[in-house]
C-alpha cells in the first residue's frame, strides 16, 4: 500500500436539495468531492449518508475507478483508496 503525499487539492460539494438541505449543511463529508492530482481530475461521490465514496479519476482518455472510505479527523481528513481498478491501494491524509 502506498502513502500519498503532496499537493492534493479536495473540494467537497454539499448538496443542498430538498428536505435533506438542513442534514447536508451540517455534514462535513458533503455529497460530491472534486479533486485533483497530477493531472488527473477526480470525482468521489458518496453512497448514501455512509462514509464510503466511489471514485472516478479520469487523465486523457484513461479513466480509473476505486473505492473510498472518508474520515475526518479533527480538522483534517483521512482517505482510504482501496480496489482500484488500476489496482493500487493507498491512503491520503490532509489538513
């Protein structure tokens, strides 16, 4: 497994439709991060109100996909990377 570290640019989107409005705005996981990552542009987006996103990096015409497990800690997050299509498994940490 490798570790990730370096310039990773995570901007979570909140979603703020309908009833859930008021849930969403006060979850710090949101519903759709952007990211991105030495050329490669990232979509993470979340299955349901868990901490599990599936993720789509797409560079050219190369496209990957993997699953992520999300958890805050403090202020800063931590990201487990696991079955990537690509099949690298890794972790990211941030602040």
């Amino acid at each position: 497994m490798r570790q990730f570290h370096g310039a990773l640019i995570l901007l979570p989107v909140i979603s703020m439709l309908g009833a859930a409005s008021a849930q969403a705005a006060s979850d710090p996981l949101g519903d759709v991060w952007h990211e991105q990552e030495n050329g490669w542009t990232g979509t993470w987006t979340r299955r349901a109100t868990t901490n599990v996103f599936d993720a789509v990096w797409t560079k050219g015409g190369s496209t990957v996909k993997a699953v992520l497990t999300i958890s805050a800690i403090g202020s800063g997050v931590h990201v487990e990377r696991r079955n990537g299509s690509d099949g690298v498994s890794c972790d990211y940490t941030g602040p």
